[in-house]
C-alpha cells in the first residue's frame, strides 16, 4: 500500500517533534533567604510539568544529607536555614537534578 504525499506529512512532523520534546522536560529551581531564618524555594519544568513530589536534599559541607524534604502541590518548600555552610538539591532524577550552594541564596 503507497501512502499519498498528504498523508506523510504528519508522520514526518511527528518524528521531527521528538527531539524538541526531549528536550523540553529542563528542570527550573531556586531558592531565597526569607531574611527571618527560614529558606524558600520552588521548582518547577521548562515544559510547565508539575514537580509536585519532587525530593530536594539539604547537605551540609561534607556533602552529608541532614534534611530531606518534597516539593510541596503547588511546587515549594520552606525549611530552617541551616547554619555554616550547606547545598539545597532539587533532585529530579537522572539529568533532571540542580543543586544550589548555599552561597548562591540571597535575601
């Protein structure tokens, strides 16, 4: 069976789209010192997905986790500041993962 030129057309435009929507899935996070000992952060994908659910990881300067934590429904969290130095971690799995030192949040 011969398919008509027309009927090409969106099978073509369909495998064209693939490379786009792989690559439309970037993960977004920051964070910000409230100012009164607390941190807020949200995050979010470049595609307007949801990260509802995702875990995001507090280490200390070791690297060690001392909090872990999930993205709120509505994409945030606030946490207790923590003292010395630290990293906040929006981890959205394998290449979906950012990591922000705590240097890097300002009020």
């Amino acid at each position: 069976m011969k398919l008509g030129k027309m009927a090409t057309l969106p099978i073509l435009a369909g495998f064209m789209m693939l490379p786009l929507s792989a690559m439309a899935h970037t993960p977004l996070f920051s964070c910000f010192d409230n100012g009164d000992g607390t941190i807020y952060c949200e995050g979010g994908f470049s595609d307007g997905s949801t990260a509802a659910g995702v875990p995001v990881v507090i280490k200390d300067s070791s690297g060690k986790e001392v909090k872990r934590l999930e993205l709120s429904r509505t994409s945030d969290v606030e946490f207790e500041k923590p003292k010395g130095n630290y990293s906040v971690t929006f981890d959205g799995g394998e290449g979906h993962s950012i990591e922000i030192p705590g240097s890097q949040i300002f009020e």
